[in-house]
C-alpha cells in the first residue's frame, strides 16, 4: 500500500481495494484518484476507477471532447479550470491524467465545481495579466511605493493582480479607503502564498489578519448594507457610471429576425401564404416577409425625417412672418 504523505485524506489500512462505481470491477487503490472531499474521506479516493474516467471524455471516434471533459468533472465534483486544462496539455503524459495531478496540488485540491473557470477571458478577470511571465513583470518605483519596500517581486506581482481584481467593485472614496483595501490585499495575498507553500500555521495567521483587514475595511459582505451594495446610487446617470466602470457598455438595438423564431412569426408566415393561395400564388419565403419588414422601416424612417423637415420649414416660415429671423 502507497504511503500517504501529510495532509492526505485518512484512510482505512485494511482497505486496499475499491468497487468502481461506474464498471462495478474492484481494483487496487492506485486505479483511483485521490480526493480530498468529506464525502469520501473513508476512502481518500474519487469512486470512479481511472480508466472509466478516461472513457467518460472521449467520443465514438476515441476524441476527447471538451463537454464531455466537464460533464465528467461535474459529476466527480471536480472544478474545471481553463488555465491549469491548458497547462495540463501542454505538459507530457495523458492529459486527464497530468489534469488530476494540478488540481491535486495544495491550492487545487479543495475546489469543487461550483468554483469552476470555463474560458480565458474570465481567467484574464479574475487573474490580472495571469499570462505574464514573472520575468516580464516591470517593477517600477511606483509600484513600490504603492505597496512598500521589503516585498519580493513576485509578491508584488500577486498586489497588483489582487488589486486590479478587487478595485473597480471597491468604492476608494478617501484616502483611508484606499489604505484599507491595499492592507487587505498584503494580507491576504500573503495567506494565499504561504498556503501553496504548505506553511499552514503561517497561512492561519496572515489569514486572521487579512480578516480584520477585511472588517475594517468594509469587505465582508456580511457588513455590507443596501447602500454599500448599490454604492449609494441616487440617479440614472450614477448607475451607468458604476455598469460603465466594470465592463463595456455592449450595444443591444432591436433587429428583424430573417428566420421565425416564435409562434407569432410562423403564424404570419402561415396567413400570408393561405391569402397567396386563394389569390393563385405561390407560397413566398420567409426572407421575402423580412425584406417587406426592412422596406417599411426605411419608408418609416424617411417619413419621420421628413416630417420632421417639414415643420422645422414651417416654424423657420413662421419666425420670418413674426420679424423673429
């Protein structure tokens, strides 16, 4: 039997074997994935042998496909995490296999699925420049004089990551605001640190103090009222200015459909070809009722345009009758 290293879920001595859940074969504990979930502390292993995990990802062809990938991950309760997938296949060997390990690691090892990452763009939102490389990170005076002296670069580096996550829903109206947040994120970011490192009993301590920070700070949402929730907006024009500074404003206008989409628009279909029937036509396509559509809508448009011609020449009439122009 494998020893298990510190920190490993307990595990039964006299149980060296498991019934796979999915091909009812029982098989040694090495033919399982550890986990580090509650429900399977008996155990310390996903209920799912290996190689049935292997066939959950892969197609009739033997592709591996990405929707399988995370309909697997779901049902084992597994996170699925784009940046450490991508990572995972970049390295040698299988890739579930080396995918399983990454999320074995100290930080990984607790997440679950709810905690799961689907693309890069939200790996980007929730990692600042995630994708910079240590070595490409410019540590500048500023940045120093931001955070203080005395930090390594790549404690620097997780600042400013932290912060750039955290500032546009964090209202830095003051100056003590800002301190407040910056304390939060030295600490916390010293907690995160130093559990990836396995320092649990120093990650205990940054982590208390990363809480009060918190606290103090306003950060908790347990503290929070309906006005720190809606950051005290009173107006239309607050409220775009808040949408504004956490994500671009996307334009959404009205557009014809050139396909039926809904009950209402096949129905129409159908009464417009029924009346082209007992007129001895043929049946038109749908495309023929959006042209109709664009077609009207211009000759609305250049209706409202000139009408609204017409009584700017009327009213420019009217002030040269009145001695106004």
């Amino acid at each position: 039997m494998p020893k298990i290293g510190k920190g490993a879920p307990k595990q039964s001595k006299k149980q060296t074997e498991l019934m796979c859940a999915s091909c009812g074969n029982i098989k040694k504990n090495k033919e399982f994935y550890v986990s580090y979930q509650q429900v399977h502390s008996k155990t310390g292993r996903i209920p799912y042998c290996k190689q049935c995990l292997k066939q959950m990802i892969i197609d009739e062809n033997n592709n591996v496909q990405l929707d399988l990938i995370k309909r697997m991950l779901q049902i084992i309760d597994r996170p699925f995490m784009w940046d450490i997938w991508i990572t995972s296949n970049n390295e040698e060997g299988d890739s579930l296999g080396v995918y399983m390990k990454n999320l074995a690691l100290t930080q990984n090892r607790y997440l679950t699925w709810k905690d799961s990452v689907f693309d890069p763009q939200t790996v980007t939102q929730m990692n600042y420049n995630s994708t910079l490389k240590q070595s490409e990170f410019l540590l500048t005076d500023e940045i120093i004089d931001k955070w203080g002296a005395g930090y390594k670069k790549d404690e620097y580096q997780a600042f400013e990551r932290k912060y750039h996550l955290l500032k546009n829903n964090y209202p830095e109206k003051t100056a003590m605001h800002t301190e407040a947040l910056l304390n939060y994120i030295r600490y916390r970011v010293k907690e995160e640190l130093a559990t990836a490192s396995g320092q649990v009993k120093e990650a205990k301590e940054w982590g208390g103090l990363a809480k009060d920070a918190a606290t103090a700070a306003k950060i908790n949402p347990s503290q929070l009222s309906a006005a720190d929730l809606t950051d005290g907006l009173s107006g239309f024009g607050q409220l775009v200015r808040a949408v504004e500074q956490v994500v671009d404003i996307v334009e959404i206008l009205p557009k014809f459909k050139q396909k039926p989409q809904d009950n209402v628009d096949f129905t129409l279909w159908c009464y417009i070809n029924y009346v082209r029937g007992l007129k001895g036509l043929g049946d038109c396509e749908y495309k023929d009722i959006y042209g109709f559509y664009k077609q009207k809508r211009k000759d609305m448009d250049n209706k409202i345009i000139n009408n609204i011609d017409a009584s700017d020449n009327e009213d420019c009439n009217e002030g040269e009758k009145d001695g106004l122009i």
